[in-house]
C-alpha cells in the first residue's frame, strides 16, 4: 500500500508537462493570416513588390491592396511560412501582424 501514494505523484507529474505542450499548442493556431498594418511611404513600391510575390496577384490588385492597408496579404498560412512572409514585409518596410 505504501508504493501505491508514491507511484500516484509520478504519474500527475507526466500528465502535468503532458498538458503544458498541449495548451501552448491550443494557444497557437497551426494557420494565421498575414496582415499588412501600415508601411513606410518611402517603400510603399518596394512593399507593393512583396506582397506582389506572395499573392501571385497583378501589379493593380497589389497596390491597391497595400494602399487599402490594414488589410490582410495571405489566409490560413501555417505559421512557420506566415512568419517568413512577415519578415520579408518587415525588411521592406512594412509593419505586419500575424492573426
């Protein structure tokens, strides 16, 4: 009987650190949308380019997407590729959130 008490806190102890990665996971969506939130008027074209690329859009849907801005670039983009496509609009001068 006495073995029984000490098994008990081992096995809470695996489901605690169980349920730690599982909550940070439910916290992070696998999918995010990349929304362009403004950008420096001196990189506006450099900016248009950007999200040119990534959307595969014309030059005129581009433009004026970015000079719509708040406006969101790409849907359901998982996450690691969503924060890829952030950095390239950050370097082009863009400030970007990730929804």
């Amino acid at each position: 009987l006495a073995a029984a008490p000490a098994d008990e806190p081992e096995r809470d102890e695996p489901v605690e650190e169980a349920e730690q990665p599982a909550e940070q996971a439910a916290t992070q969506k696998a999918t995010v949308s990349v929304r362009l939130v403004s950008f420096e008027a001196s990189k506006k074209i450099t900016v248009i380019k950007e999200v040119r690329a990534m959307t595969g859009e014309g030059l005129k849907e581009s433009k004026e997407k970015v000079e719509g801005a708040p406006c969101v670039v790409r849907k359901a983009v998982p996450r690691a590729e969503a924060e890829a496509l952030a950095e390239k609009l950050r370097a082009a001068g863009a400030e970007v959130t990730l929804d």
